[in-house]
C-alpha cells in the first residue's frame, strides 16, 4: 500500500472502509449504467494533485490571482487538445460537471423566457435538457420534438413545431436514446428559424472524439456541450465547445456569469483524458463499446426483451421490462442488482409510469469494455441478465448467476483499482 493511502487509513478508518468497499464493488459487478465508466490511472493521480489547491478564477494570461504560471499551462493544454480532438474553434474547459455547463451555454446566447427546441424527456432528453422540475425548465420555454417508429427524428413535424415557437436554440442531445442524429437535420431546421443549432453530446462523447459517431461540427453547429467522465473515460467534469464568434459569451457565462473558481486538478485531468482520447487505441476501444452494445442488444433481443427503437447504435439500450418480462423498471433493476449487475431504471417513450417507478431500465458498454470484456462476455452477461429478469424471486437462481458474474469479473482488472 503506498504511503497516501496508509496514512488516509490510519487517520480516517471509516472513510478509507467506504472507498476500500467502492473498490471492491466496483472490482466484483458488472457496471452497466450507460453514463459511467472508470478512469485513467494517471487522471486519478492528476486528481490527486496539489491543483486542486489553486483557485484560478478567470482564464489563461486573465486571472484574479497570482501564480498562475502552471495553471495557465494546464488549461492552455486541456483547451487546444479539446479543440483538436472534436474539430472545435474554442473550448471552455471549466465547467464544473453536466449540468452547470448546459446552463452555462445557455445564459451565454438566451434571455429568460426564450424558446429551446429539445427532445421530449421521455424519449431520451436529459433533466438539463428543460425538465420541469429542473432550475433550466423554469428560466427559458422549452418546446418538445419526439422520436417516431425506430427511433428516427421526424424533420417535418419538427419544422412545423420550429416555425411555430421560433426556438433561439434548437437541441439535439439526450441521455437515453440507443440511436445517432442526423445532425443535418437539426441544423436545417435551426437555420429556416434563425436559431443557434446546440449538441450536446455527453453520453457518446468519446465515441465522437474517436470518430465512430457523427460530430455535430461536421454539420455546422454552433455549440457542442460535453461532460469528460463518460464515454471519454475522463475526470467528472464538462466542457463547451463552440465556433469562435460564441466564445467571448461562453467564457463569460462561464465565469464570473454562473461559477467561480473551476477545479484545475478536473481541468488537468481533463486534458490527460484528451490526449488518450487522440491515440489510436481510444479508437479500438470505441470500436469495441459498440460492438460490445451490438452484441448484447441481439443476445437480449434472442432471450425475448423488447429494447426501445428495436436495437441500438451507440453505446447504450433501453429494455421494455414490463413488456419483456412483466416487471417495472425498479423491480429489474433490483433484480440485476442482485446478480451483480448494475443498470437504471428509466422511462420510455411516453411512459405511463412515474420515473421512480419506470416501465424499463438503461444499460450499456462503456465501463465493461474499459475492462477489456469483449462480444464473448456480453452474450455471458446477457444470457444472465434475461435468466434473472425472467425469474426474479428465485434467490437460488440468483445467487448462482451472482457467483458466476463474480467469476467472471475476476478476469477483468478495473483500472485504478489499488491494491491492499
Ligand atoms: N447522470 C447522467 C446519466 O446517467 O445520463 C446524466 O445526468
């Protein structure tokens, strides 16, 4: 054991109990949830770091105060990688996480009450994306677009809504959606109403930057938001892209307009996830998230569970469980939980069940394919999961799939995961 982590033992027993028990939850279950992922060694050492000592308001060579030599340097490095990997003219890199940045690039081009043109929570929009209950939902006017059969945008249909509520912005971007954009599309509609056309691409994040995913830029938009911990394999963080004629009013609805100092051992660590994510080994292990996400949908689909829009092409599915398997999102999620796998329940399209209590649950490959599981191990892993939502009181039946979930973990190091 080195010596930071003796010393946090020895000082602090019940704290380093917790961290010691996430380790090893994390080393003997399968992580499913779509949004997470484990990070690199060296951005946890980063994280680590004495940056996260410095408070460094303001941007490089503009700061409120002194010695800022290294920290310029970090957050000149993390904003060129962030520009270079997707194609971008200007990258905020301060953001604190997802949700401050998506109010952040709004405040940056709107004035409260204003329209967004964004996609109906329960086919895949995100709390940010204008939820009601959220901060976001009581400031501008969002308008909903929805998705149709497969999962496809009907362009028309959201024309005719766009020239009607004349959106500032309109939004591609979600949080459960299993398909890509056509993000031409979106761009045509936003210029017949003169709107700003604004990505936000968290979740397929990494699969853009290693350009098995369409890119937003590539289509002409305007804002590209991202968070840095999920397909990126990054820091817990977000970032704003955008083309150069929006970046003064980005930075300043950054800071000083929503935050105050950003966390440069985040920005650090961020930049180091950046210049993985431009390696051509980010790119295999892409390539492999979707192949793994390909492979378990069709292995769930053969043991008889309905996904949402039939199948997927990103790195994520949505089950019908109460469809599938007579059991409402909680109950699957539970039932999983026991052998060892860890989803969300969520909502589907036009979900008549509360969020709490949804009619499926999300799933996918980011985090087991950082581990190095492969197609093999997702038909494993699917002809468990469909075993156990297919009899979910049987606790014999259960602890069986647990130990063999287990066991096949044991192959599959997490990195970072210290040992002792
Ligand atoms: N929590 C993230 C997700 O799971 O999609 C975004 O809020």
């Amino acid at each position: 054991m080195d010596a930071d982590r003796q010393a946090l033992k020895s000082y602090d027993p019940e704290i380093f109990a917790e961290i010691a028990g996430e380790e090893g939850r994390q080393t003997d279950g399968v992580e499913m949830i779509p949004s997470e992922n484990y990070t690199y060694p060296e951005v946890l050492a980063a994280l680590g770091s004495v940056l996260t000592n410095k408070y460094s308001e303001g941007y490089p060579g503009r700061r409120y105060y002194g010695g800022q030599e290294h920290t310029d340097a970090v957050e000149r490095l993390a904003r060129e990688r962030a520009c270079a990997l997707f194609g971008a003219e200007h990258a905020n890199v301060q953001p604190l996480s997802g949700s401050p940045m998506n109010q952040a690039a709004y405040f940056a081009v709107m004035q409260p009450g204003d329209t967004v043109l964004a996609m109906d929570l329960s086919h895949g929009g995100h709390l940010t994306h204008g939820a009601p209950v959220s901060h976001m939902g009581k400031v501008f006017n969002f308008v909903r677009y929805k998705t149709g059969e497969g999962g496809a945008i009907d362009f028309e249909q959201m024309m005719t809504i766009a020239k009607q509520v004349r959106p500032k912005i309109v939004l591609a971007g979600y949080s459960s959606y299993p398909r890509d954009y056509d993000y031409a599309g979106f761009r045509q509609v936003a210029d017949e109403v003169g709107a700003l056309a604004m990505a936000d691409i968290s979740h397929i994040g990494g699969l853009v930057a290693a350009g098995v995913m369409a890119n937003p830029f590539d289509a002409g938009f305007d804002i590209v938001t991202t968070t840095t911990h999920k397909s990126l394999r990054g820091p817990r963080g977000g970032m704003i892209l955008c083309r150069k004629g929006l970046a003064k009013a980005i930075d300043s609805s950054v800071f000083p307009g929503l935050q105050g100092g950003p966390h440069m051992n985040n920005v650090a660590g961020a930049a180091i996830t950046f210049k993985k994510a431009a390696e051509p080994a980010f790119r295999g292990y892409a390539e492999q998230v979707l192949a793994n996400a390909k492979t378990l949908a069709r292995t769930l689909l053969d043991g008889g569970a309905r996904l949402i829009t039939g199948g997927t092409d990103n790195h994520m599915m949505v089950i019908d469980t109460v469809e599938s398997f007579g059991l409402d999102g909680r109950a699957a999620e539970e039932a999983l939980d026991r052998i060892g796998v860890a989803t969300n329940k969520q909502v589907i399209p036009d979900d008549p069940r509360p969020p709490l209590r949804p009619s499926g649950v999300r799933l996918g490959t980011p985090a087991c394919t950082t581990r190095g599981m492969g197609e093999e191990e997702m038909r494993r892993l699917g002809g468990w999961m469909v075993e156990a939502l297919r009899a979910p009181e049987d606790a014999a039946l259960a602890g069986r799939l647990c130990g063999q979930v287990r066991e096949l973990c044991r192959g599959f190091a997490v990195p970072g995961v210290a040992k002792g």
